[in-house]
C-alpha cells in the first residue's frame, strides 16, 4: 500500500516538474509577437520625431582648454529649432566640430569644445617643465597642452626649492589648494609683460640662491 502511494507522489511530483519547465520553456523561447520600439531617450528612436519642441528649453555653451564653460544662449527654442529633428539637429552642431547633444528633462544641452582657452585666460602664461628645461606655457596653470617656448635653464641646475616647485607646477591639478595658491603666486602670469617680469624676478632670486651656495639638487 506505501509502496503505491510512493509511486502515485512521485509521479505526480515528475509532472509538475514537467509541466513547469514546458511553461518557462515556452516563456524563454517563444518568438516574441512584436519587436520592442527603440526608447524615446535615444535620439536613434527619435530620428523622425521633433526632438525640440516649443516646451523646451536650450542652452549653448562653450567648454574651453581651461576647463570654463560659458553659457552663450539659454532660453526658449529660435523658430528654426523648434520642431527640428535630432538629424537634422546634428547637421546643424556635428560632433566632428566638437559639438555634442544631450537632453536633461525639458533642457536640450548643445556643448561645444572649443580647443582654445577662454577670452579672460588666452592671454595667461606659466612656467613648467619641458624636456628638463624651464619652459613657459599658454594659459594659467594646470593646462599644460600648449607649449609656447623653452628657456635656456636646465632644471637640474635650479635650486632644489625651485625644482619641486616646477615638478609640483606639472601636476598642478594633484597639490593641495594651499600649494596651489603658492604655485600660482610664483609661476603663473596674467599677460605676457607680467611674465617677463616674472622671469626677470625669477632669474634674480636664482642667481642669489646659487651665489648664497644652495644646492642645485
């Protein structure tokens, strides 16, 4: 008699097994009945749609080598943006000009990066390091990208305050804000007649350190 039942249990346990993994095989496996719609948030999936409407907002901004960013428009769509396409919107700021588009909520961000420094610091210049010479750089420091020229004083030679310091200067964004203010009060110059003066400073409190018989290391 129990071995009846045991057998009547088990069988019973063997087709519900069976019949569970049918289900989910058919759940897995099926063809779906129609293919999933790209997501509204791509701008694939809005290709022939508006991706500006007259809801929206825009901002136009310029990110420069500097790391400003200016703001040149915000406000409501123009007449010929509003209704456009993301297509065509993409032929009018193309990635290949350094422009890139997002939307956050109701805000369409066109950003352009531009491969200059900003108006305020085009005319900044500093001091580092190139090849193991004194070398001064456009734009303040931390932007290290656009080498202007190359002084005739080999670091190695400098006082060992002022090779830290310039070593410090080439990995500007890595000190401490205190030796950032440091840095920027001795090697970085507003305009190029500032930096003149700064190198003539420089060259003087040089030459006094070697003549005291500071170490060049």
């Amino acid at each position: 008699m129990f071995k009846k039942l045991f057998f009547l249990a088990f069988g019973i346990a063997g087709s519900l097994i069976i019949a569970v993994a049918v289900y989910y095989g058919l759940i897995i496996f099926r063809e779906p009945a129609s293919k999933p719609l790209l997501s509204l948030s791509s701008p694939a999936g809005k290709s022939n749609q508006a991706f500006i409407t007259d809801d929206n907002f825009i901002r136009e901004e310029y990110e420069y080598l500097c790391g400003d960013v200016y703001i040149v428009y915000l406000g409501r769509p123009s007449d010929d943006l509003a209704g456009i396409t993301f297509n065509k919107l993409r032929e009018r700021y193309p990635a290949e000009d350094g422009w890139s588009i997002e939307k956050v909520e109701k805000t369409v961000v066109l950003e352009k990066l531009c491969n200059e420094f900003c108006p305020e610091h085009k005319s900044y210049r500093h001091l580092g390091i190139n090849e193991g010479r004194l070398a001064v750089y456009e734009g303040p420091l931390g932007c290290d990208k656009e080498l202007l020229k190359t002084e005739n004083i080999t670091v190695e030679k400098l006082p060992a305050k002022y090779q830290l310091e310039l070593e410090q200067a080439m990995s500007f964004e890595k000190q401490e804000t205190a030796v950032q203010d440091q840095l920027r009060k001795e090697f970085e110059f507003s305009s190029e007649s500032s930096l003149q003066a700064g190198l003539e400073n420089l060259d003087e409190t040089i030459l006094g350190a070697i003549q005291q018989g500071l170490p060049g290391k």
